[in-house]
C-alpha cells in the first residue's frame, strides 16, 4: 500500500464555523493562510490486462503531473491514495490542492497476493497502469484505466 | 468542551485576576517613580509617562505606557525577534503590589503574531504577562517577567465545486512563552539602563536558545 | 536579508570561538593515533530545497535560528564550514555528496560539490549523482552527464538514494548506472532504510536493499556501498539491517556505511548504534565497513556522531586494528586512494 507522506503544515484545530462572525472584522486579511481546494470528481473503471485476476484489491494513487519550479521542478507530485475492492468501475471524490502542482496522473496496481508491496520479493508478479487526466482542471473526469505493465511504479511510466 | 473554547475562558479568568481591583496595590510608601523601575517593576503612576527600547539576540522591543487613575497603566509595545517575528500589542497593566522594595505588576496584552519565512504565520495573540521588580539599593533594581501568549491561526479553505465555491474558516491555537531576567541601573532622574537574559518557550520548537538584550528606559511627567 | 551579515558573522563567531588554534587531525583509540574519513557529508544551497523540506528542516532548528534557517545552514552547508566541522573532529579527509531529488531532500549539483571539494581538494573528495525523474527520455544524457563529472570533474564515485530519487532498486531500467559505475572503477554509495524527509518513498522496493540484489549480482565488478544499514528512520529501528548484513557475507562487492542511525535524533538511547556495531563485527564484515556521518547537519554533529561511533565500536570489542580499518583504510583501499597518515 503506497505510503508516500506529505509534510502539511498549518492548523490542526476542529472545523469552526462559528468564527465566520470574525470575517466582517479580519476581512480574512487576518487569516494565516488560504487554502484552495479544487473539487474533482473522478469516475470510471480500472481494469486488469486479459488473463489476469478479476479479483484482488486495487491501490490508486493520484499525483500532481508536474511541480516546482526551475531546477526544482519534477513530476509525480504525490496527493493521495485510495483502494477500491476490485478491477472495475469505481467513483472517488478528490480534493485538489491548487498549491501543488499542475495537472493529475492516476496510477493503479492490483495487489494480488493482499501483501500491499508492489511485486514484492519472491511473491507474485504484479500489474501496474497509469493515466495522465487531460484536459485538466476539470470537476467530472472519466478514466478507463488498464493494468498491463508487470512491476511498473508510477515513475516507470510517466513521464512516458 | 472545545480546546478553543477552553483556553479562552481560562484567559480571560487570568486577565480577570490581573485587573481585578481587589489585587490593587496598597497605599503607602513604593518603589521610587523612575522610568526604569516603572518599565519592569511595572505601571506608572498618574499623569507619569515611560518608555523603553532594547536591542539585542534575538529579541528587540519598544514600549511606550502613560499612568492614569486608580493604578491603571494603559501601553503599546512592538516586539520582533531578529525582524521574523513581529509581535505588536496594545495593553493594560495593573499594579498589585507596591510596596518600597517590591513591585508586582500584571499585564494583559492584545495583538498580533506575524511570522515571515518557510514557517511563516499569522494570527490574533493575546498574552498574560507578570512583572516583578524589587530595590536592592539607590540605583539597582533587578526585575523578572514572565509572559505566556496565545496566538490563534486562522486558515481559510476556498473549496470550488462544479456548482460553486464554498468557504470555510478553522482555528489553531498556538502557544509560546517568555521568561526575561535581569537588572537595571538608574542612570539619571529621567533615563535607566538595563541588561537582560531571556529564556523563550515556542510552540512547536523542541530547543530554544536563551537570548539577551541591553535596554533604555526614559519618561517623566508632561 | 538587510539583516543578514551581522547575523552570520554572529553565528560564526560563536561557532568558532575556540577554534582559533589549528587542529589536530585524528584520534586517539586505546594510546593509538588513528586517521579518519568520513566519507558520508552534504554541502548545499538552502534555495535548492524544496519548501516542504525548508519547512521540515527550520522546524527541527533551536529557537530562534528556525527564524533564520537560510543562514544558519548557510554558516555549515558550504566546503569551508564543513572543514571547520571536519577540524574540530579531527578528521583527516571528508566525502561531499551531489544529490538530486528535487521532490524531497533537493539539488546539491554535480558542479556545486566540485567547487566545493575545490576549497581544500587534499583533504575533500565528492561523489556524483545524476537525476532519474525523466528517465525515459533523459536517461542516455544523465548517464553522459554523470560520466563526465566522474572522468572530468575528478568524482570518486556516485550517489544514489531510490527513498528520495523515487525509483525502484530492482528496476533494471536503472541498471546503466551500475555498469557506468563498475567500468570506470567508482564505488556506488546508495541510501538503505526509510527516511525522515517529507515525501520520500517508504516501500520496501524503495528502502530494502534486498531488492538491489539483482543488481549486485549482476554486476561484479561495481562496488555497492549500502548506506545508512536499512535503518528505519521514521521508527528508530534496526530496519533491514539482516539484509544489508547477508548481502555483505554473501557479494563480495558489497559494503556497509552505519552513517545517521546512531545519531541523537536518530537513536536518543545510543542502543541501536552499538547493536549495529557489534553486529558487523559478529558477521566477520569489519573489513567491509566504511565510517560517515551524514553530516554536517548542525554545529558538532560531525564529531559528536564520531565519538558515538567510537564508543559503540570499542564497547563491541573491536582492537585498535578494526577501528583503523573501519575510520580510514577500508575507505582508501576502495576508492584506491593514498593511505592516511595520523
């Protein structure tokens, strides 16, 4: 199961609707920080290449296609990473952070033998597949997705 | 209870106790009126003015109060450490003891907590402050003041939908502290010197450094 | 900053209070005078982190210097401020890492650590590096890039780190790296184990080097130094320490480097730094092991993770002889370079 972490910084406090009376008087010019979220609403189906199991949970992971800047500047910035049971149609529900990076790439691999490690040593092999979304940003977005590359991660794929 | 919530009302019970007028200083004799003793003692009498600055690692600071009736002692401060941290405040203090050799003074504050840099941050601050100060001979007063401050962090979340843009605000609370040591000297009726050691405490920073300060302190009556 | 150069004169100031007499290189072990190479430290350019790094870092630096963190890794991150750190440890020669992992720990360049190795190249050595993130299209001009900064630019060897590079150890897409490296005779150090840093990969196709097997196997001839042991950084554990420790009995390419695991941060107790120790030398594996510290880090870091090494080394029973090897010769006899003489 990837685990790629992502250091945030900021508040940790509970969700407070009541300060919206504060905003007449800060203006939010007193916020500490504005975070944009850009809501995306992904559908679609993600399949096994023929021969393969039907069956086996499948790990996606969603990645930013670029971000940085200057020498800096690399792709497969990491967002998040969700499961659904099975090869096949599937909806999620993405918050996009606006702040880290541009344009989105799907990667999906199908955890055969449930050990969540990509082809680990001397268990089965693996297949992996991605897709990079265009034209983004968009709010609805329909993937088909094939899983053919045996032992592939993200970075073996894209950039393509 | 919310964490939040908490905090405040235990704030305000303290900044009640500060400026409660049954926590009054006596009537009687009390530390000479010298900018100096006033400035870290705390409080000025009516119609007297004080003022200070310092400079130092990694704190600088300027302080200006004006004494008006029945001990109260209305100031604005600015405070930065090494120009990243910028702190300005408004304030009241209060003398609760005053006696002729020891002042102790409390303080309320309310401000701003501005940040700059890769940690930066911003936010409303109010901050508890005590000051103590005693008379060791015609021109020495050593002084303590301890200072704990609640800043709270305001992030707004703009969430864009297909069918709009819906804003929401969340709070953190953030805590730091300040410890200051030291001595001052009378240098004449209307001008004090002082050195000082502090002792940080920030919210989120497993070490701090101690840092140090040389002040002036100047006032008088209009 | 308007402010800056007060500041840093102040820090140096500080730093270098008493060093004014010049060191003396080396330690002393049991009466016997002994040279040291830390062969594991990372100049940089605080601008070439990305944020979330810069973050992480200042958040991890003594009030108030994490107001300040540019200029506070500016007084250590350059060749003189390592040197200055290397001297109060007594440290006869150091090894400067090039590094590019833009989307984690950041960019110290080929030609960064060549101008820095250049400030005293007696006593500094530097290992290349090459970018991996666009590999498919890029990977013939990486690969030229980091032959001329080995065969050019005077590079003994070359750096990797998949955790950060974000690729995987048995993807033999990669594998041009090694035989670059074995063909012109240049060890390759690569990090083992998890890694603190925000956003680094923590799967162990990633981190265990278990995973590099085919690679070593495959090619004899490159010497594979396995940096860090397999440490678990996020969990201060021993990790996959067994793996690197079966690799090393079992290739005789293979090296080990204990560098950061026994550190403060790292290993608060000192328990893990002297299992470590004793272990390599349980596995008859001295004469494989090379010492380094990962830093500078922060002021004293570097001779403070030199004591604690020595310490875990003389509480395992290593003779003076072992400890020699393991601070000095097996470094020059890898990277056939000149004895060091106390």
């Amino acid at each position: 199961m990837s685990s790629r972490s992502r250091a945030v910084l900021g508040s940790t406090g509970v969700r407070a609707r009541q300060w919206l009376w504060a905003l007449p008087l800060l203006g939010c010019s007193g916020c500490n920080q504005t975070i944009e979220i850009y809501q995306v609403e992904l559908n679609g189906a993600v399949q096994a290449t023929a021969g393969s199991p039907a069956t086996g949970p499948v790990s996606v992971e969603l990645f930013h296609a670029s971000s940085g800047e200057g020498e800096l500047a690399h792709p497969l910035e990491f967002i998040e990473q969700f499961q659904i049971e099975t090869p096949g149609e599937f909806n999620h529900t993405l918050n996009y952070p606006t702040t880290g990076g541009d344009g989105l790439v799907i990667y999906a691999w199908q955890d055969r033998d449930g050990d969540g490690v990509l082809c680990a040593l001397g268990r089965e092999v693996e297949l992996a597949g991605l897709v990079e979304v265009t034209p983004f940003p968009v709010h609805e977005v329909e993937i088909d997705l094939l899983m053919d590359q045996p032992c592939a991660g993200p970075e073996a794929m894209f950039p393509p | 209870m919310h964490r939040c919530t908490g905090r405040l009302l235990v704030f305000l019970a303290g900044a009640g106790f500060v400026l409660h007028p049954t926590v009054r200083a006596a009537e009687g004799a009390s530390l000479p009126e010298h900018p100096a003793f006033d400035m870290h003692g705390g409080g000025s009498k009516p119609g007297s003015w004080a003022g200070g600055m310092q400079a130092g690692f990694p704190w600088q600071a300027v302080h200006l109060q004006y004494g008006l009736e029945d001990g109260w002692t209305p100031f604005v401060e600015v405070s930065s450490a090494l120009l990243q941290r910028n702190e300005p405040s408004i304030g009241l203090a209060l003398r609760w003891v005053d006696r002729p050799r020891v002042r102790v003074t409390g303080e309320v504050l309310l401000g701003w907590q501005v940040q700059t840099g890769v940690l930066a941050h911003s936010g409303p601050s109010m901050a508890l402050r005590v000051r103590a100060a005693a008379w060791v001979g015609r021109r020495i007063m050593p002084y303590t003041a301890w200072t704990t401050r609640h800043t709270l962090l305001i992030d707004r979340t703009a969430l864009e939908t297909a069918s709009g843009t819906e804003t929401s605000l969340t709070a953190g609370p953030r805590w730091d502290a300040l410890g200051v040591v030291g001595v001052a000297f009378v240098l004449s009726p209307r001008v004090g010197l002082e050195l000082g050691v502090e002792y940080p405490r920030t919210d989120g920073s497993t070490v701090t450094l101690p840092g140090v300060h040389l002040g002036l302190q100047f006032g008088g009556r209009p | 900053m308007r402010h800056s150069w007060p500041v840093i004169g102040l820090l140096s100031l500080l730093m270098n209070a008493c060093s004014s007499e010049p060191a003396e290189l080396g330690i002393y072990v049991q009466g016997q005078h002994l040279a040291v190479v830390d062969m594991h430290l990372h100049p940089g350019e605080w601008s070439q982190i990305p944020p979330d790094t810069q973050a992480f870092l200042a958040s991890r630096f003594p009030f108030p210097l994490n107001l300040i963190p540019e200029i506070a890794a500016s007084v250590t991150l350059s060749g003189e401020g390592i040197l200055g750190e290397m001297d109060k440890a007594g440290i006869h020669a150091g090894v400067l890492f090039a590094v590019y992992a833009p989307q984690t720990v950041g960019i110290a360049s080929n030609e960064l650590v060549g101008e820095q190795v250049a400030v005293d190249p007696e006593r500094l050595y530097g290992l290349a590096s090459l970018r991996v993130d666009r590999w498919n299209t890029d990977a013939d001009l990486e690969l030229q890039r980091l032959e001329e900064a080995i065969t050019t630019y005077g590079m003994i060897g070359v750096k990797l780190a998949h955790a950060h590079m974000h690729f995987r150890m048995d993807d033999a897409r990669y594998f041009g790296i090694y035989e670059l490296a074995g063909r012109l005779g240049a060890p390759v150090y690569l990090h083992t184990g998890t890694s603190p840093f925000p956003g680094t990969s923590r799967e162990p196709p990633y981190t265990d080097p278990a995973y590099l097997e085919d690679a070593i196997a495959q090619y004899p001839e490159t010497v594979f130094i396995l940096g860090h042991l397999g440490y678990d950084f996020e969990n201060h554990a021993l990790g996959t320490l067994e793996h690197c420790l079966r690799l090393a009995r079992d290739y005789p390419n293979v090296y080990l480097e204990p560098s950061a695991l026994g550190s403060v941060g790292s290993d608060p107790e000192s328990v893990n730094l002297p299992k470590v120790m004793k272990a390599i030398r349980d596995a008859g594996l001295v004469d494989r092991t090379l010492y380094g510290s990962d830093g500078p880090q922060s002021p004293g870091f570097v001779n403070t993770y030199l004591q604690r090494t020595v310490t875990a080394m003389t509480a395992s029973g290593y003779t003076v002889n072992e400890v020699r090897a393991v601070l000095a010769d097996n470094f020059t006899r890898i990277f056939h370079l000149p004895a060091i003489q106390p």
